[in-house]
C-alpha cells in the first residue's frame, strides 16, 4: 500500500470568492485540484505561491455550484486544455 502526502488550503472563503487547493505530493512535482475557483486566476497563483505550488500543476478544478464566488468566469479563458473541470449536472 502506498501513501501519498495530502495538504488542504483553504485559499479564500468569504463572498469575494471561495477557494481551497488539495495538493496531492507526487514526482517530480506534487498534483493540485482546485475546489471552487471563486478567486481571478491571478489572485490564486498568489496564493500558491505562497503555499510553494503553481498553478501550473492544476490536474483538476471541482466546482461545487457556479455562483460567482464559487466560479471565477476568468478561468474559463485561463485554463490550459486537458484540465478538466467537473460539476455535477444539477448545477
């Protein structure tokens, strides 16, 4: 059995926007998923960078609903392809 080390941040949680980043450590570089994109692309990678990550290790958005500080529409033109977003249909 192999165990990985897992962080939880919570970047932002207040009606300007709500965020929080999984940081699965892998090699050479550890694997983000990112709850909520509540926050602009750029106030996010401030973020990380101030937890040691990059967004450029995003393998994954989890979106819980798309009001507006749960969902950035900046991402939307800022994700790289092959990031995938998930959202239950509902929403």
């Amino acid at each position: 059995m192999t165990i990985q080390r897992v962080r939880l941040s919570v970047l932002s949680s207040s009606s300007a926007g709500n965020s929080t980043v999984l940081e699965v450590a892998g090699t050479p570089r550890p694997r983000l998923v990112l709850i909520d994109a509540g926050l602009s692309p750029r106030a996010t990678r401030t973020h990380l960078a101030s937890l040691g990550a990059s967004d450029r290790d995003l393998a994954a958005v989890v979106l819980t609903h798309l009001d507006r500080d749960h969902f950035n529409a900046g991402w939307l033109r800022y994700l790289r392809r092959g990031v995938p977003i998930w959202l239950h249909r509902s929403h």
